[in-house]
C-alpha cells in the first residue's frame, strides 16, 4: 500500500494547525512539520497528532523550507498543505484512489479560497500532491512552486477534482495586509535574481493587497508583455489595468486594454464586468448588457465548480452583477431586460424582498416614503449605488430627489461620483454656496470626477467669484490634463474666460 506524506511548514498557527490536521489524519501516514520559530501552541499541537517536528531557521525563502520539509519525507506521495488549509471530506476518496497510480504523477487540486470579507472567493488550481522521487524540489523564495521541477523530471501532470479549503483570504484588510507584507521581500528577491514575468504578476498582487497602486500598475505592464505568461494572468494583467483606467477617465485606454483581455479570456467573469463598465461609458448600452449577462453566466459557471480550468478563478459577488445589469437596463430602457436582472436578483438567497419593491417603485417613477428613505438609506452599498442614483432621479419632483440624496449624504459623503450628483441637485434647487461646498470638498478627494470643475466654475461665473477661478484652472490643468479631451475644454474655457479674469 503505497504511503502518504503530509508535508508542511509552519510558524504560530495554534489557531488554524488543529483543524488542518483533523482534515487529514485518517488518510496520511505521516506529518512532517518544519517550524520556522513558533513562540506559541503549534508544536504541541503537532505531537498531540504525532507529527514529525523539525526545526528550520528562516532565511526569507519559502522553497528553502518546502525543500528541507521534502527531504524529511518518506513517503511514496506528498501532500503538502498550509495550516489555514484543510481537505474537504468528500475529497478523501478520490486523493486515496489516486495513490494507486505507479507513474510519476503530479496531481492539480482545486484551492477553493474562502472569503466572506470581501465577497470575492477564489477558485486556484495548483499541483498539492505527487509521487515522491530523487532530484525534485520547490523554486522561488515566496510563491513556491514544483510542477517545473516535476516535469524536468518526467512527471505527468494530471487534473483531479481533490478540493482544499484555503481560509488565508478569510481575515480582515490589516492582517491580509501583514501577510502582503511578510511576502514582498522575498518575493522581489526573486524577481531580481530571475525576473520573469510570473514573479512581476505576483508582485502586481502584492502591492495591491499592499495598497501601493503605481507598483501594481507597473509590474502588471511588465508581466502582460511576456508572449509566455499564462493567458490567465495576462487578462487579470489587463482588467486591472482597464479597470484604473477607468477610474482616471481615460476610456480610450481601458477599452483598448479589456479587449486585448477577452481576446485571451472571454469568460472571465469580471473582465466582462469590467467590459461591461466600459461600454456603457461610450454609451454602447446593448453591448454593455450583453457583456454583463455573459459575466453573470461565467461567474455561475465557476461558483457551481463547472469547467475550471483556470489557475485563478475570482467569483464576484453575483448582486454586485445584477445591480450592474438593472443599471444598464433602466438607463437603456430596456424592460425585458430590467426584468430579467430583477428576476435573477430575485433568486438570491440575499435579497431583500423590501428591495425588490423599492427598485420596482423607483422604476415606476414612484417616490419613496420617509421611513422607506431611511431603511433604503442603510442597504443602499457602493455596488448598487450607480442604480440608485439612476433610479432617484427618475422621481417627477427635483425636491423629492434632493431630500433622497440627502438621505444618502452621510453615507456617501467621500463618493465623488454621489457628490457629483449631490452638488447638481443642490445647484438646480437653488443652492449654489452649498452645490460649491459640495464640489470644492469633493476636489479634495483621492478618486476626482473632472466635470466638478467645470459646474464649479459655472457657480463661480454666477455669483461673480471671479478670484476662485484662476486657482480653480490651474489645480483642473495639473490634476486633469492626461484625460482625453479634459485638456481641450480647459483650454477652451480659460480663453472664453480670459476677459473676465484680466479685469
């Protein structure tokens, strides 16, 4: 009967080792855990399990680790795991039968990667299991990886549906952060003793997690230019990149970059959402739709675990999809398609029934009562705020949108994209100092809208504030002049203005 090693590195996991190892002890035959300098209950843990302890100093390289944990290994096949890992039950069976095989194998699992934080699970395919042999070895300090070993060595490579539950992603933005941190070092040492492009698209990762944008944008340029990088992370290269794009108004660009990405993915699911985004933004609304209906079939797809073939698989949130699609469909006027978005929203397990009347009432053109007001004003989220403000400005009376919005205004009050449409209400209801305020706070914001400037501007004209403007252009033309054609109507403006403001 061919043996199973459990083979794993650890340090300070008294909160997850336990439940890893109960996943697995009724199928291994041995635990080989190389600790890397606990301070707390983890090796206690592992001797109550009859683990196989090793001591190993850190030296800021993952694959060192994996490598000494190998070679205290004597089993036929290898299992490696993390301790915030655990085999799902029903997996057991299959993992056992693939014992059997003599060949050298290397067995892809399903990593499904919890996370109800942010609602946007994973699904990642990587090589956890192979036969044991000679010469085999882990490679890259952080991000380790096998399979190019085992086929160096005349492995076969084959897909299972074996599934591991991965919690790491299940914490909050501090700890997730820590990890991102704990990984960067290693990883850009790396990236400069072997600057690939999958070292580039993990350090794009990184920084994200990490919160440093011009480093996320520029190593996903640089990974995205390797014809050998995996197609699928070449389109997540791309949707990022589309995706920040948009978010600076420049159209022109993320459209070039969300077509290159479905060239090379056309499922993914949030690349179509994001094409979604971006073909409304050019005022393309069938094909918006299209691409947000074919987002929520492919998310499906992967959340029901059909044809993941993947490495990477992000599940989006499914509401965050329809709310897109429900905005898409009342501002084409699209009633087929309102009520197929509806329909879907419908079904969740998550919606709200009180929400479903409220969207119907809005898209109906009837106002909602005050209590109605305030329970809409504690579900309302950033996903379905571009509905809502659609929806609300479909009310008859321009008051009755006002006094919605300033329900809202607490919520949102950092949302430049729910201050533009604050601001607008308040100029058209004849309170252009506050509309000013509103704008003027906005400007300060990190995300910008541009078209602030110019209402600003227009409220400055009006109430003869002639002073404010010229500081006004001169912040526009330094925060603004990369958008396509924001530069232009500046220009424009400050020579239709240019009497003015010498006198």
């Amino acid at each position: 009967m061919p043996k199973l090693t459990l083979s794993m590195i650890v340090k300070n996991e008294e909160a997850n080792l336990r439940d890893c190892l109960e996943s697995i002890k009724d199928i291994v035959d041995e635990i080989v855990i190389v600790d890397t300098g606990s301070t707390d209950k983890t090796l206690k843990i592992a001797e109550e399990f009859g683990a196989k302890i090793f001591r190993f100093n850190w030296i800021n390289d993952f694959s060192a680790a994996r490598n000494f944990a190998l070679k205290q290994s004597t089993g036929d096949w290898i299992l490696y795991l993390d301790a915030d890992e655990r085999l799902e039950r029903r997996s057991k069976l299959e993992l056992s039968n693939l014992l059997q095989k003599n060949a050298l194998t290397g067995v892809n699992c399903l990593i499904n990667n919890i996370d109800e934080i942010t609602g946007t699970p994973k699904f990642m395919k990587y090589i956890r299991l192979f036969s044991n042999s000679a010469n085999i070895n882990f490679s890259g300090k952080a991000h380790e990886q096998i399979e190019a070993s085992l086929l160096e060595n005349g492995y076969s490579i084959v897909s299972s549906k074996i599934e591991i539950i991965h919690l790491g992603y299940n914490v909050g933005k501090v700890e997730l952060k820590k990890k991102a941190e704990r990984n960067l070092l290693p990883l850009l040492e790396e990236y400069l003793s072997n600057p690939s492009s999958y070292y580039a698209f993990q350090l794009a990762n990184t920084y994200k997690v990490i919160g440093d944008r011009p480093n996320e944008i520029k190593y996903h340029q640089i990974a995205i230019q390797d014809p050998k990088l995996k197609n699928e992370y070449k389109a997540i290269g791309y949707l990022t990149l589309a995706d920040y794009s948009m978010r600076d108004n420049n159209i022109n660009l993320a459209l070039d970059y969300v077509t290159v990405g479905l060239e090379l993915d056309k499922n993914h699911p949030l690349l179509n959402l994001v094409a979604s985004q971006v073909h409304n933004s050019i005022n393309e609304k069938s094909k918006a739709i299209q691409f947000c209906k074919t987002a929520l079939i492919e998310n499906r797809k992967i959340k029901n675990k059909e044809n993941i073939t993947n490495s990477i698989d992000v599940i989006v949130p499914e509401e965050k999809i329809l709310k897109h699609g429900l905005y898409l469909s009342v501002s084409s006027e699209n009633e087929y398609m309102f009520n197929y978005f509806l329909s879907e929203l419908s079904k969740l397990r998550s919606s709200d029934k009180l929400e479903m009347e409220f969207i119907e009432k809005l898209h109906n053109f009837i106002e909602l009562n005050e209590n109605e007001l305030v329970y809409l004003s504690q579900i309302i989220d950033v996903d379905s705020l571009d509905l809502y403000l659609l929806l609300i400005s479909r009310i008859e009376s321009i008051q009755s949108q006002l006094n919605s919005l300033l329900f809202l205004n607490d919520k949102f009050e950092t949302n430049s994209k729910f201050l533009t449409k604050l601001g607008l209400m308040l100029n058209e209801n004849g309170y252009s100092s506050e509309a000013a305020q509103v704008f003027e706070r906005s400007l300060k914001l990190e995300v910008k809208d541009p078209s602030q400037v110019f209402y600003l501007i227009s409220i400055y004209v009006n109430e003869n504030k002639y002073d404010k403007i010229p500081e006004l252009l001169e912040f526009a033309l330094n925060e603004f002049s990369h958008i396509v054609g924001v530069k232009d109507k500046l220009h424009s403006v400050i020579k239709k203005l240019e009497p003015i403001l010498i006198n």
